[in-house]
C-alpha cells in the first residue's frame, strides 16, 4: 500500500508540475472587467421577471 501512495504523489507532483509550466490558465487568471460598488449592487439587487 505504501507503495502505491509513494507512485500517486509522483504522478500527481510530475502533473502540477506540467501544469505549471503550460500556458493553461483557468478561471482565476480570467481578468473581469471592473465595476463600481454601484453597479454591483444594482445588479445584485435586479429583479428577474
């Protein structure tokens, strides 16, 4: 069983390391456009019909 835990956190080291170094990038590195602490409440206090 030991062994099976060592070679998973090889695999799963050898896969965030690709991953670093790939240009994917996910929703964290996404820059949303800026809005005002007005706009935000307006939108978050809208009424769907």
């Amino acid at each position: 069983m030991f062994n099976s835990f060592k070679k998973l956190s090889g695999m799963i080291s050898n896969l965030i390391d690709y991953l670093k170094g790939s240009r994917m990038r996910g929703e964290k590195f996404k820059k949303r456009p800026y809005k005002s602490l007005g706009e935000e409440l307006e939108e978050l206090t809208k009424q769907k019909p």
